[in-house]
C-alpha cells in the first residue's frame, strides 16, 4: 500500500510556481494577484480563505482579502464583484462558499467574470470543461487528477466509482475520469444518496473516489483487493485532547481500509492540501492568460 501524499505534492506544485513567478519577476512582469471575499465568520471558511492569502505571499503572488460581516446585501456583494472584474491588478479572484442564506449564491457565481473565476464555478468555466474546452478547472477534482498523475496511477478502462454529485467535487470529478485524457480514460459510475446498494459498486471499484462528508461510510467489506481510494471527505469530530477541540475525520474507515488498497489518502494530509495548489496554479494561467 502506498500513501498517497497530497501535503508533499501540494507543496512541490507550489514550488514549482514559485519559480515561474520568480521569472516573471525577474523581468519585470506583473506578478499574479489574487483577491479573496469571505463574508462571515464560520470557522472553516475563515481558516481555508486565511490559508489561501498565506499560499499567495509564500509564492510570491500578491492577493487581497476582501471581509465582510454576515449581514452584507446581495447588492452589496455583487458591487464588489464588479469591481473586481474591472481591477486590472487582479488576474483572479474567488467568493468562498458557502454564503448566508440571504444571498442567491448561483447570483453570486454568475456575476464573476468567467476569465476571472479561478475556482471553476461559472457555467461558462463548468460548460467549458464538459466540452473538453481549455477552462479553469475546479480545484478538488483538478487536485485529484495530479495526485493519480504524479504517483503515475494507470486510470485507463479502469472502473472508477465516484460517490457524491456536489458541483464542486462529485459531479466534475465524474466528468473529468471519463474524458479521453490521462488521468481518465475510465469507465465511471456516479454514486449519489438515492443509490440502492452502494458496496454492490463500490466492490466492482478499480478507483474510489468519495465526497460525501459522512465518516466511517466506507468499510473493508466495500473495497475490492488493490483498489486505489481517493477520500475527500473532511468533517469535523469532537476530540477533546486537541487544543481545537476536533480532529477531522474522512469518509473512509481508514485503519480498515489501508491494507486492502493499492493507493490510499489519508485524512487529513491527502486531497485537502491540493485544492490550495490547485488555486494557485488556476491564478498563475490567468495571469498568463492561458484560458482565454
Ligand atoms: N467552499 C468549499 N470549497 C470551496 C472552494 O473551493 N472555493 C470556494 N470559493 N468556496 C469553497
């Protein structure tokens, strides 16, 4: 069994993008920036957007935090993403999700300027990517497909088994593993919760792929011998030995699970540090204006 290692992966992609803007740099070009609007104070949204502005500065990139109190307007909201879609100085920027109910968040994703939407969410950017058009992709999937590509996993005419339909990770994900491209090439059956019997395709699995946020909902019983198993799943579970107060917690029974496979993530350490990567590497192609 070999660990899949998203935390050293993440770094080397981000390496590898701070030398590229260390040559922009270096010949006097304008350095990516990023611009990232939070509104609201939930714990997680704040800890991932924080992180983001940390990765900007430790590349290289210039980025701006954008906050705002949970009772903001749409109307708001959406003068600001205006804003930024004219600001020359921002090659990119991302509304974190979720938002307060009183904001029609499809509104939100709709305002963005495609060019800009680094997160991939527009449906001009998700129109693109199922038409096999240059688009930004979505940070999780994208991240996934450099962690099969990396370790070299072989992903064609495999069986892939991809559980959850989310916009942001599921139903992507589903799209991308069977594009006529490496990593792809599979045969891919989307798993959702009105799925009756999910081990019966879980065991048929070459790859499984879950983003459903529900710990211990994959067990030994439901993974075949040498399968590879990619979990996105990161919930929140009371510990109190930790100075938080939780730990995360994958969708995989984990210890369980690892001996069975071929290639596993762990929780946490596996696919969460790529979407960070994936993020940066989304800004620097709109920096270079390589999707449009
Ligand atoms: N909330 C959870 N994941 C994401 C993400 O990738 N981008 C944004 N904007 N919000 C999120």
């Amino acid at each position: 069994m070999t660990l899949l290692d998203g935390k050293q992966t993440s770094e080397t992609i981000q390496e590898e993008i701070a030398r590229e803007v260390e040559a922009i740099r270096a010949k006097g070009g304008k350095v990516p920036h990023l611009a990232a609007v939070l509104v609201g104070n939930d714990g997680g949204s704040v800890t991932y957007v924080n992180n983001k502005v940390l990765a900007c500065e430790r590349i290289g990139f210039g980025s701006t935090l954008i906050r705002y109190e949970d009772t903001i307007t749409e109307e708001e909201l959406l003068a600001k993403i205006d804003e930024l879609n004219n600001d020359d100085m921002v090659d990119g920027f991302i509304v974190q999700l979720p938002l307060p109910k009183h904001i029609n968040t499809e509104r939100v994703i709709e305002s963005i300027d495609p060019k800009k939407d680094v997160d991939g969410f527009h449906p001009t950017n998700v129109g693109r990517m199922v038409a096999g058009l240059n688009a930004y992709l979505p940070a999780t999937p994208a991240g996934i497909l450099q962690l099969l590509k990396r370790y070299e996993i072989d992903t064609d005419g495999k069986h892939c088994v991809v559980i959850g339909r989310s916009n942001i990770v599921g139903s992507p994900m589903s799209i991308l593993m069977a594009k006529a491209a490496y990593p792809g090439n599979s045969t891919v059956t989307l798993c959702h919760r009105n799925t009756v019997d999910l081990p019966y395709y879980t065991r048929q699995a070459d790859i499984i792929i879950t983003a459903v946020g529900r710990p211990g909902l994959i067990t030994e019983d439901m993974v075949k011998e040498g399968a590879v198993v990619i979990d996105v799943g990161t919930t929140r579970v009371p510990d109190a030995s930790r100075k938080s107060g939780y730990r995360l917690r994958g969708d995989v029974d984990f210890d369980a699970v690892a001996p069975k496979c071929s290639y596993i993530t762990p929780v946490p350490g596996g696919v969460g540090p790529l979407t960070i990567a994936m993020l940066m590497t989304n800004t620097l192609r709109a920096a270079k204006k390589e999707v449009y």
